[in-house]
C-alpha cells in the first residue's frame, strides 16, 4: 500500500464537507483507497494501490474547483484527463465577467458548441475554466477558449475550431 498526503486549504472551507467527506470516502473505498481528511490540519491522506493513489489528488482538485462529485468520479474511473485555466491570472477582474459570459455564450450555446465539437467538457467556476476530457479535446478546447479570451468574435472561434478538427482528422 502507498500512502499519499495532499495538503488542500480549499476542501477545508467548504460548508459541505461532511457529507462530501463520506461520498468521496465511500467512493474511494469501492475503488480500494482508504480516505481521510484532518479537519484541522486540512490534510487528506489516501492509501491504496499506487495508480489510485496518482488520481486521488485530481479528483480532489477537481471537486474543490466546482466540478461535480459524479462527473470527478468519471474522470477518476477513465483514461482522461483536465485542465484548469485559471482567468485570474490573465485578465482584470473587470473583464473576467464578461469573458466568462462570452465563453458560456448566449443561453450556454456557445459552451455547448465547443463542448459537442471537441468532445471535451467545459466546468466555469469562479472565474476558472476546468477542461475535462482526452488529451487532443483538451487541447482543442484550450485553443478555442484562449482565443475567446483574446476577444476573438465567437463565429470566428467556431470556424477556426472546425478548421483544426478538419486539419487533424484529415490532415488538410
């Protein structure tokens, strides 16, 4: 068995951690790592088998980052993987809530778009985008949100987009 000690100051301060401490625990049990969480410390420690072991800590990250309990858990049973573009660090607070909204689009159309086409899923929270999927929809998404975030009209992302799409499945 190996251990694995993940300090996260984030997990602590949420008001649900009770009842997300037992799902992930119970969870994590199922998948024959043991869970536990020092309230005080903010320590988590897993001990399990070590390719289990090497995703705890994603997975922990990822619900701490507003991604669903349930969507985490796929990304933790799959080959997959994330991304987390942190809006924050590029851009002004000014402009991070209308980047946001140029992301999500209208009604969450054009998020939907890029998520049908890249085969990706795209999480927006708190001024982050995480990026869930395989390592070439990831990168494909990347490409598109940074240029939304650059301020690229979202017709021309799309286009740009289906060109790459294009490009890798047919090398044209």
């Amino acid at each position: 068995m190996e251990y694995h000690r993940i300090f996260i100051a984030e997990l602590a301060t949420r008001s649900d951690l009770p009842l997300l401490y037992e799902e992930l625990r119970s969870f994590l049990q199922s998948q024959g790592v043991e869970l536990q969480i020092d309230s005080d410390s903010r320590v988590v420690t897993a001990r399990g088998p070590p390719d289990r072991i090497a995703k705890v800590s994603d997975l922990i990250q990822l619900v701490t980052h507003g991604v669903s309990l349930n969507r985490a858990q796929e990304y933790f049973l799959k080959d997959e993987y994330y991304l987390k573009i942190d809006l924050n660090d590029t851009l002004a607070p000014k402009d991070i809530t209308r980047t946001v909204a140029r992301i999500i689009g209208s009604k969450g159309s054009f998020k939907r778009k890029l998520e049908e086409l890249t085969e990706a899923d795209i999480i927006i929270h708190e001024g982050s985008v995480i990026i869930m999927g395989s390592y070439s929809s990831i990168e494909l998404a990347r490409v598109a949100i940074e240029e939304v975030i650059l301020g690229k009209p979202q017709s021309i992302v799309i286009k740009n987009l289906q060109r790459r799409i294009v490009k890798d499945i047919w090398g044209k």
